[in-house]
C-alpha cells in the first residue's frame, strides 16, 4: 500500500515498481491469445492443400496467405466458393475450385470472367485442386487472373513466411484477431 505520508524515496519507488508489474501482468495476458492465433497461421501456411480439401478449407488457408501478403479477409461467397480480400480500396476476388476429373477450360475462364466483371472485381485469383488446361491458363493471363493449381499453390504458400512480407499496416494485433474470428466463423 501506498501512503502520502510515507514520500520516503525507496516508498515511492518500490509503489511506481508494483505499478509497473502489475501493468505488464495486465498487458501480457491477451499476448497470449496473439501467439495462439500466430501458431494457428503458422499451421495453415505449412499444412499443405490436398485434392481433397473442401473450398471451405481452401479459403481457411487462402486468407491465412494472403493476410502475410497484406490483405484483410472481406467476406466469403459460399455460393460462388470465393473469398474477396482487401486493402485499403483495393478489392481482390479469390476464386477456389476443388478438384475435378477434368482440368479448367476456357469455358469456366470466360464464366468466372462474366462473374467478376457483374461484380466490378478488376484483380482476382484462381486456385484449382486439379489440373488447368494450357489453355485456360492462357486465356486468365491475358484478363489479369492468375491461376495456381495444387502443386503451385503449395509452393506458394510456405514461400510467403520467408518473403519478407509484412502482413496488413496498421494495428497489426487487431487485424490478426480479425483474421482469426474470420476463419472461425467459415464453415
């Protein structure tokens, strides 16, 4: 306890030291919630995508990448199997496809064009879980999709943790509790 009456010089000092421990002990309880949520992204940036993963587990992990690179995740599009992630203005459309008998075609390129394009979306991404034909992977390039099938993606992924990104600017601790309520609430 600290009385006015005791303004000995080891009195005022010992009270400011129990101030300062207690507002370290204050401040460093919801860090441990922070290094949960870091050992969580570590997790899906490492555990690679299967042909089996759902569109649902694919998103998980695409807005683990893409918040490393600086993007927040905006929402997900469970009818369309695309999560739109953001920074600052700029909205990016990411459009996941689980493995199919058949590689993409152009046919499904020009659909997801239309889709994007009604949607006002001017960057995207496409991660097949199968296979993307020459052709179709062609015709994405020339309209500024770029396509990553399941080899590709799992050498992109883990590349990012050494890439020297930084993640979103700003209250980095804030948006990665928002990322973390984010992929939670995907199901």
């Amino acid at each position: 306890n600290f009385s006015v009456l005791a303004l000995g010089q080891q009195a005022i000092q010992e009270h400011a030291h129990a101030l300062a421990q207690a507002s370290v002990e204050r401040d460093a309880a919801p860090l441990a919630g922070h290094e949960q949520a870091l050992a969580e992204l570590k997790t899906l940036i490492n555990q690679p995508s299967t042909a089996t993963d759902t569109p649902v587990q694919l998103a998980r992990r695409l807005s683990a990448a893409f918040f490393l690179i600086g993007y927040s995740p905006l929402r997900w599009q469970e009818e369309d199997d695309r999560l739109i992630v953001v920074r600052g203005e700029s909205e990016v459309a990411i459009q996941v496809r689980p493995a199919a008998k058949q590689s993409l075609s152009v046919t499904q390129i020009d659909r997801l064009l239309s889709q994007l394009r009604a949607a006002k979306q001017r960057e995207a991404y496409l991660f097949v879980l199968s296979k993307v034909s020459a052709r179709a992977r062609e015709r994405a390039g020339e309209s500024a999709v770029r396509c990553f099938d399941l080899t590709e993606l799992n050498e992109w992924i883990p590349s990012l943790l050494s890439s020297g990104y930084r993640g979103p600017g700003g209250d980095s601790l804030n948006a990665l509790t928002r990322l973390r309520h984010f992929i939670q609430g995907l199901s």
